[in-house]
C-alpha cells in the first residue's frame, strides 16, 4: 500500500458517462483511481478536471486484452451502453463483456481485488414479469440485434458467479436500469440525451413505436450512491442486486415532460419501433432497499432539469 492506507480502485469503463461520475466520488472520497478507458464511447473531457488530483491516473487499455496493476477493488463498467454504440460492432461487444470480465476477473483472483460488475435489466430482455426482481430468468433474443449485449452481460454474470464457487472472489453484480444525467453524449441515441437534445435544437422529438413502452430512469448520483454502497456491502451480498429508479413513465410521457421542462415549443413525430426494443422495464428494488438501504431519492422532473442545464451548457 505504499505507506498509505488509501484504497486503490480500478474503475474500467471510467470515462464514460456513469465511470466518470464513480471516478469523480470514489476522488473526492480519497481513493486512489486508476480510471481505464478505450475512449469507443468515452472521452477525457468527462475526466479532465480529476486529471490535477494526485490519487488520480488515466489509462489508455482495452479490457479485452490481460491488465497488471495491483489494486484493492474493481468496478468493471467497461462496455458500450446505448443500442446504436453497442450494435455497431456486435462481436466486439461481446468480446468486451466476456473477455473483459474474464481479465478483470483474473485480475481479481491474482490481486485479491473485490469486483464489482455493470450489468444490466437487459439480462430481463423483453420481460414477461413486471416489475422485474432478480429471481426472474428473463426473455431474451440470442440471435437479435440485442444479444451482444443482452448475452455478453449474462455470460459476464455466470462467470462472475462461476469465479465466486470456484475461486471464491469476492463479487457484486449490480443490475443497472436506464440511467441519465449529465455527461450522456449527445449523439448517443438514448432517449433522455435524444429527446433533449432536440428539444434545445427545436427539432421534433422520435418516438420510436407508439411511445407506449415503459422504462424506469434513474438520475447517475442515486447510481453511483447504490453502486458504492454494494462495494462496501458485507461480503455476504454478491447479488445480483436490480439498481434503478422504481418510477415507471412511457415514452410518450418523458417526451412531453422534456417539452415542458425545456419550454420548447416542438412536434412529436414516430419512428418505426427497433427491433426487439422491449415494451416495459421497471425493477423490483427489494433486494436494494433491504440489503444496501439504497433507493433512488431523485425525481425525474428535477433530474431532467439538471441534465437539460447541462446539455445548454455544452451544445
Ligand atoms: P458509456 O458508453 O458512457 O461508458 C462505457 C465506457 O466503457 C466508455 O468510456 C467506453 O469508452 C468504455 N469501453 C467500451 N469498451 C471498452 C473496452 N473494450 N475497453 C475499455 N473501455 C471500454 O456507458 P455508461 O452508460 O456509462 O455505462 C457504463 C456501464 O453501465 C456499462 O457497462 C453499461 O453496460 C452499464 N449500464 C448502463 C446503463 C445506463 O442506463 N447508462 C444501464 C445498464 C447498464
Ligand atoms: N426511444 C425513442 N426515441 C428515441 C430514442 C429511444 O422513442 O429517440 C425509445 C426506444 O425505442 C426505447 C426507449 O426509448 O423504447 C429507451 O431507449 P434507450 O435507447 O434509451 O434505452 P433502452 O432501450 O436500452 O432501454
């Protein structure tokens, strides 16, 4: 530990939109961070102003090739997160979720290291059980434009678990629900950064389908909240564990709340639904409120607020 009792933690992923905002607390919190990145969808402007800090360091690595630093815990967020982003190179895609999590679990088991890993309520794919809670097995499409992610993410969760039996590595999955704040890219194609960025452009809002389908979203502060606490969760709590806002809105409702919020006086135009996009997604929190005494405190109207200030500032 180098004469300092800091912990060091590995945030892959860490320029992204949610492992900059882990990276920036995990900072503030005294930690020591490497924050690793490929910069596929991140970019070290959401990194640049940690860069001054003395327990902060940047790394330029691909979590699909081997990695050797000596650390205390890892967070392995490392994985393209929007459909357009993680279908434009599907078998990288899937490379990224498993190979990366065998690397890092590797990691782990040579350092001793706890790990953490970013999964997703696209393991419940186009669930047939609402809300969805962790004992749900899901109904995901294998050959669809979804799978590289949807199977990378369940075959990055069997071997974490198969790491835990095996090897007895201290784990935690974290099922991530659609997050949205600051720091979303603009081109990013997920509907929070898409509505909004229309909505400031003056252009129509897409609604893909009738906007009848449902997600849950979550403000990046109230994750990164739930993602520390199940790191310094007693070891007993691996998961997984369904992170995310229990707030369930359509698509149709969040498009006509950026319209107000933004005082734009825009259209609403429909779009084909993509592929296999699923109808409904709203989690079961249980597990997190009684196990982490974790729950989202952030409405979506004055989290909207706080990312349409952001987009102003950087469009
Ligand atoms: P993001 O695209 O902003 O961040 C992903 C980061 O991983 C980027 O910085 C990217 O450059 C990096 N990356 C991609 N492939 C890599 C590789 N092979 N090696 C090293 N770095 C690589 O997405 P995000 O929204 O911040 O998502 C972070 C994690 O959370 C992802 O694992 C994602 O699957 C998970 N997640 C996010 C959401 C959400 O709503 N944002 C929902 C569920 C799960
Ligand atoms: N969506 C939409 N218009 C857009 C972008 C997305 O109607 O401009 C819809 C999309 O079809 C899906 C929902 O919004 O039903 C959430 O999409 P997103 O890509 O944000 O995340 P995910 O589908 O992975 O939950």
């Amino acid at each position: 530990m180098s004469g300092t009792t800091r912990k060091r933690v590995l945030v892959t992923g860490g320029a992204g939109f949610i492992g900059s905002h882990l990276c920036e607390r995990l900072v503030a919190a005294g930690d020591d961070v490497i924050c690793l990145d490929n910069y596929f969808t991140g970019v070290k402007d959401n990194i640049a102003a940690l860069l001054p800090q003395t327990n902060f360091e940047l790394l330029r690595h691909d979590v699909t090739f081997p990695l050797y630093v000596e650390v205390d815990e890892i967070y392995n967020l490392a994985c393209p997160a929007s459909p357009i982003h993680y279908q434009y190179d599907p078998v990288q895609t899937t490379k990224t979720s498993v190979h990366g999590a065998i690397n890092m679990l590797g990691l782990a088991k040579r350092t001793g290291a706890k790990i953490l890993q970013a999964s997703t309520s696209e393991v419940y794919g186009d669930p047939d059980v609402h809300p969805q809670a962790e004992d749900y097995r899901g109904n995901v499409n294998a050959i669809g434009p979804r799978g590289c992610y949807d199977e990378g993410k369940r075959c990055a969760e069997t071997l974490f678990f198969d790491y835990y039996r095996q090897h007895n590595l201290n784990i935690r999955v974290a099922r991530i629900f659609n997050t949205y704040g600051p720091r979303m890219r603009a081109d990013d194609g997920r509907v929070v950064s898409n509505f909004i960025v229309q909505a400031l452009r003056g252009e129509a809002l897409t609604i893909y389908g009738d906007g009848k389908q449902t997600r849950s979203f979550c403000f990046v502060d109230d994750m990164i909240d739930g993602l520390v606490a199940l790191m310094a969760a007693p070891d007993t709590e691996t998961g997984p564990v369904n992170l995310g806002n229990p707030d369930e809105f359509s698509i149709r409702q969040l498009a006509e709340l950026v319209i107000e919020l933004a005082g734009a006086k825009v259209e609403i135009e429909t779009r084909p639904l993509p592929e296999d996009d699923p109808m409904q997604r709203c989690p079961d929190i249980t597990r997190a409120r009684e196990t982490l005494d974790w729950q989202p405190s952030i409405k979506l109207r004055d989290g909207l607020a706080d990312t349409i200030s952001y987009f102003k500032s950087v469009l």
